[in-house]
C-alpha cells in the first residue's frame, strides 16, 4: 500500500513538473516570438488618410471639429478625425476615429471609459448590443448612456483592426499581440459615435439614430482603416 501511494504521488509530481515546464516553455517561445517580430519594421498597408473621409454619408452633412493640441498630445502618435453630421432637422451625431499605424511606441488606443469621466461625463448604463452591418450579419458593439447634468448621450464605441471588430479592450490587447506575431502589424483604431438623447427622447430613439447613422459610412471605413 506503501508503495502504490509512493508511485501515485511520484506520477503526480511528474505531471505537474511537465504541466509547469510546458507553460513556462510556451510563456518563452511566444515572448521570443513577439521581440523578434518588434525588431521587424512593420508591414503597414496604403490606406486613405482621415481627413479625406466624406463629409456627406448616406443622407447626412458633416463637418469638422477641431481637436485641441493638448488633447492630441494625450492619444498619442497617431491620426485623429471628429465630425459633427447631421440629417435634415435630426440631432447631430458625432462621428469620432482614431487610428494608429504602429502600437509598438507606446502610442495605444484610448478607451473612452478612461476619457469620458475625465470630460466630466458620468457613465449611467452600459451594455454591448450587435450592430447589423449593411451587408449582413451583425457585430457586437459597446452601448453606453452618459449623463453631465441634466445633458444625456448615447454612445457606440468599438475597436477596429484588420477586418475585425471587437467590443472588449482586453480583446483588443489579445488580438495586438498576436498580430504583431502573426502578421507583423500592430495597426489598429478606436470607432466611437455619440448622438445626444434630448428631452421628450427616449434612449432607443437616440439608438436608432446612431445605429442609422452607422450603418451608412461602415462600408467607407476598410479605405480609412486597412484590413
């Protein structure tokens, strides 16, 4: 009985000495991996740069809002865009990219759950819902409801890179490093659309406009944000 048990507890410390040296080896080939692909120069497809996109889309007429320097000296190195659109007597809608051709200087997307509190918008209500793309099938967006006041906003957000949308940041930073390994690209942005939900307007309204809204320039954003 002795010694099954001796031969049950070495067998046990066998498995977990491999279980250990397997994650420790994986840990090491992936961070060799990611460190060889950082000293690659990086393969950054041709694009349309932000400041060409329409300032029409679908029904709607845009036009620029200047970002101030200091706010740009915050996101970092990359290439921002914000428009005001809006259709006929409809509320605006603020349309709001930022792309980075590289992450690996430091310069990372921001999300706007660190920047809104800091604009004195206070977050009340936060889901994720799917967004129905204009050529079929759906994708799954951060929905937020802010207050400042009595002033409310519904927000859409989400990050972008290489055809694929993500809602959650942390899968955003997954997906960072593996294509960095995979393919030698760490492009990526932030799509954020804002539209005020005003009195006598129910959340849902505002949603559907925003939802509308998006839906229209979706197709343009492949020239702007490379696959």
């Amino acid at each position: 009985m002795a010694q099954r048990g001796w031969e049950e507890d070495n067998l046990s410390a066998t498995q977990d000495f491999w279980a250990r040296f397997v994650c420790a080896a994986t840990l090491l080939v992936g961070s060799y991996a990611f460190l060889n692909a950082r000293s690659r120069p990086e393969n950054v497809p041709s694009r349309q740069i932000l400041s060409s996109f329409p300032l029409v889309v679908g029904e709607s007429f845009g036009r620029d809002i200047p970002i101030p320097a200091e706010v740009v000296s915050i996101l970092g190195n990359g290439e921002f865009a914000e428009r005001l659109y809006r259709s006929g007597s409809q509320p605006w809608v603020d349309l709001f990219v930022a792309y980075f051709p590289t992450q690996r200087t430091g310069s990372t997307i921001h999300s706007p759950q660190n920047c809104l509190p800091g604009a004195g918008w206070t977050p009340i209500k936060f889901d994720r819902i799917p967004l129905p793309r204009p050529t079929g099938g759906s994708m799954i967006v951060n929905r937020y409801v802010i207050a400042k006041g009595l002033d409310r906003q519904l927000v859409l957000y989400w990050y972008q890179s290489h055809g694929r949308v993500v809602a959650s940041e942390y899968a955003a930073k997954f997906y960072l490093v593996a294509d960095s390994i995979r393919m030698n690209r760490s492009d990526g942005a932030l799509v954020r659309v804002v539209t005020s939900i005003n009195p006598g307007e129910t959340e849902t309204v505002a949603e559907n406009r925003a939802v509308a809204f998006t839906q229209s320039f979706l197709p343009l954003l492949d020239s702007y944000i490379p696959r």
